[in-house]
C-alpha cells in the first residue's frame, strides 16, 4: 500500500509547476509523426528539469515537460514510451532532453567539434542523424524516420 502511494504521489508531482531557473525566446521548428509546430517557444530549464512551451500566433499549443517523466497535454508517460509514440522507438531515452539542452547524443557517438560547437551524424539500420548545434543554433534531422527539431535564439 505504502508503494502504491508513493508511486501515486510521485506520479502526480511530475507534471506539477516548476520554477525554472533559465528562461530562453526561441524559435521552434519541430516535425514528428504527432508533433507539427513552427513558432516562437519558451525553454525553461533547471538541472533536473526542462521545459518546453509552444506557442503559434501568440497562443499556447502545447507544453513538453520533461524530469523523471515527459508530459504532454496528453498526460505523463516514461521517456521510452514518449519516444514511441512521438519520436522513434529506437531513440535513447534522454534524446529529447540533451537536443534541448544542446548536448551530445548516442553518448557522443561520431562527435566532432566545430568553431561553434559540435556535430553528430549517426547512422544505422533504424537512423538516418544529422545534429548539429552551434552557439545560437540546434539541429536535429533524422532523414530515415522523417523527424526534425530546430531551435534557434530569437535575436539572430
């Protein structure tokens, strides 16, 4: 009984409100089987916690919060099966959060440094990767599975 409680709990405070520590304007472009936004968003993120708030035409659309968990307006679900049902499921399971965040990815697998950063390209039988992020800039492009993520700082 106690587990059950404590995993209700948990459960229920993924979602809850945060205070973000970084607040950054950036403009989103991001294509997926169910995702489909080009607009100016809000990223806000702490060290465990990120946040990623869309808007089109100065209304919201949609917030992905990501700690232990990703929400969506469609509820919570493991970062495994996020990656199934929005992503690929092949994905590692902190893809979306080190792409927002501009970090490495596959574990820094075919990393190469740049003048402003880095890039990535990872391909194997399920990934087509090109991702690329640069001082102002982050890229994600997966030829194979049709998905892309961009984020640019709005003051370019």
């Amino acid at each position: 009984m106690k587990i059950l409680l404590l995993t209700l709990i948990l459960f229920f405070t993924a979602c809850s409100t945060k205070n973000y520590e970084i607040t950054q304007t950036k403009i989103v472009i991001m294509k997926s089987p169910k995702l489909k936004f080009a607009d100016v968003g809000y990223l806000r993120n702490t060290q465990n916690s990120i946040e990623l708030e869309i808007f089109i035409a100065g209304t919201a659309v949609e917030k992905i919060a990501i700690n232990h968990v990703i929400c969506v307006s469609d509820g919570c679900m493991s970062k495994s099966s996020f990656n199934q049902d929005y992503l690929h499921a092949s994905y590692p399971e902190d893809i979306l959060q080190n792409v927002l965040l501009g970090k490495a990815i596959y574990e820094g697998e075919n990393r190469v440094k740049t003048a402003e950063g880095f890039e990535q390209h990872i391909q194997n039988a399920t990934v087509d990767i090109e991702y690329k992020v640069s001082a102002n800039a982050i890229s994600f492009k997966d030829k194979k599975n049709g998905i892309l993520l961009k984020l640019k700082d709005t003051n370019e």
